[in-house]
C-alpha cells in the first residue's frame, strides 16, 4: 500500500529552542486531509547503546541519575553520537570502554530503537556485546554512573516485573533473550 | 546503597519553550562533585500504550507517520494523558477505542516505559489487552492511522529483525510474548 494518505508535508519550519542538548523545532505541517497543524519536536545526532554480556551470562548494567524524572536508574551503557557521520559501531566501542572499561570482540547489531518518534528524530542503534575483556574506565569529570552486573535471567525477572522502565534497556534485554534462547 | 553520590540538585529552573505538545526547561544543576551543568528536557504528563491481543493470537497495530523522522511507522495504539490527573487505565481504553474500536474485558498492566530519560519526563503506562470485542473507531478529524493485524510470533519476528523498531512497540510485542509463553 502507498500510505500516501498517511504523510504530513512540512509548510515551514522554525526552530524554537537552541540548547546544549536539545534543537527544537516548531513546524507548520499540511495534513493529508488539507487542514494545517503545528508539529514540534527535538532534532537529534542518534545515539547508541549496548548490551555487554559476559560469557558467564551477566549483564553490565549502570545505575545513573536522570534528572527530568529525579530518579536513580538501571540502564545499559548508552551515549550519543559525536557528530552526524559518527560510525554507529565505533560509538558503541567507545561508550562502551568509557562507561564501563570493557572492550568486546564480538558486536550483534539488534536493530533501532525510537523512544520518542512523536516528538524526537533519535535513532538508537543497539548492540549486543560478547567476548568481553576488562579494562579501566574513562569517565568524564562530571559523569557519574554506578557500574554493576547481573543475570540475564534476573534481568529478564526485572524487566518482567516492571523493576527496569529504562525503555532502550527494556527492549535491549528482552531481544538479547530471545536471540541467546536461539544460539 | 544510598546512591547519594549519583544525585543532582536543581539550583535554578527556567521554561525556555511553551508549546503546544513540548515544555522545555532548562536547569542549572549541582553535580555530586559541586561543579554545575544545565540539564534541557521536556516535561510530559505521561501516556499509555496497548498492545491487544485477539482471541486468535493477532496483534492488532497501526501504521502511522511520525513528522519528526518523515516515515510511517509501525506501532501499537497509545495516547497521551488527557491531564495529569487522569487514571491511566482509562486512559487506555479510551485510546484503544478511538484508535481501534476495540474493546477489551482483560487488562494486564505490563509496568512503564521510558522512552527518553535523558531529556524527557514521560513514562507510558503499558498494557496487554485481552478478550477483544469490536466496535466502531472515533478519530479525531486530524488524526490519520491505518489499522491492521498481524500474528503475534510474525511481530516477534519483526521486532527481532528490526523492521519494527519504535521502542514501545518493541518493549510490549516482547513483553506479552514472554507472558503468554508462561500462560
């Protein structure tokens, strides 16, 4: 099917908000009907984020402060790209080594992942990393982040139960399950 | 573990960008380590999803096109809170009735989804729907959607494969097959 009767066509575009983080726009949209209405949203570079399992089954997991919800939460190590063009996987490596000081030998692309599409254009690739070698970490001076690991099978239990709502890490340990459960 | 280590403190907080759908504030923060930094995020009043599930094992989905990354996507009904205040599980049944024309008798809350922590509030209830009847659907007149259905394990498999990839779609395509693998 076409789904032309779907699209939305930009009329114009304004942006509203120049941040450190976020861009965000306000467009003026024609509806597939002809009516006119107001779309806002932030633009995003996309970002990474990586499931590392150990070969005896943990997971690394950090525990890290968001403050738009003012909650300490469990996460996979995730980051942005450094720029449009960044390579995905290269990314991965790198906030993988920085955030938890592993390297991995072996990456499985699991997909994108969209959080926000209604009012975000981020793009999250996701890895599964395996082979695992220990290394030192390399935060920044203002990040802080609690490394820790896991069992998979707990990890499962924690999503399961609604324990981890951290949506990217949600999806990240349920496909890492289905994919280990083949293998 | 107190994790008092990992916490940041609002010092001042200004709303940068009233929208229509966006808030966006931006706060000065103090970090664990007294330096400071601005945190820009997005204040949502949450939302709800629904993955239902007819007797015969369909998923009912939608497509739907997304203006912030110019595609139409694949997903499962879900809307916004009408208030702060409203419950969310009326909130999913009305969605799931205007969006479908469904009406479920068995709701399973499947726990919240965050979808982008770093930069926005939102947390999306989610729920299996179960004991589907049909009805008649009530868009809004801007509102534009296709409906349709897929077997459960065939959205498995698109989750798997990538092809689906909106990240609350994926966290409960996973979650209800995990559930009714055990049920």
């Amino acid at each position: 099917m076409s789904e032309k009767n779907l699209v939305e066509n930009m009329i114009t575009s304004t942006q509203v908000f120049k941040g450190k983080l976020l861009q965000i726009f306000s467009d003026e949209v024609s509806l597939p009907n002809g009516n006119t209405a107001i779309r806002e949203y932030n633009k995003h570079f996309g970002a990474v984020c990586i499931i590392p399992i150990t070969d005896d089954g943990q997971v690394i997991l950090e525990r890290q402060f968001r403050y738009p919800i003012h909650e300490v939460i469990t996460e996979i190590p995730a980051g942005k790209l450094d720029s449009p063009d960044e390579d995905p996987l290269s990314a991965a490596k790198r906030e993988l080594r920085e955030e938890t000081g592993y390297i991995a030998n072996t990456w499985i692309h699991l997909g994108l992942f969209m959080g926000a599409a209604a009012y975000s254009n981020e793009k999250i690739n996701m890895y599964l990393a395996k082979d695992l070698v220990r290394g030192e970490r390399e935060l920044d001076d203002d990040e802080f982040l609690d490394v820790f690991t896991m069992p998979l099978e707990e990890a499962v239990r924690e999503v399961m139960d609604g324990k981890i709502a951290d949506g990217k890490t949600i999806a990240a340990v349920l496909k890492a399950n289905e994919l280990m459960k083949k293998s």
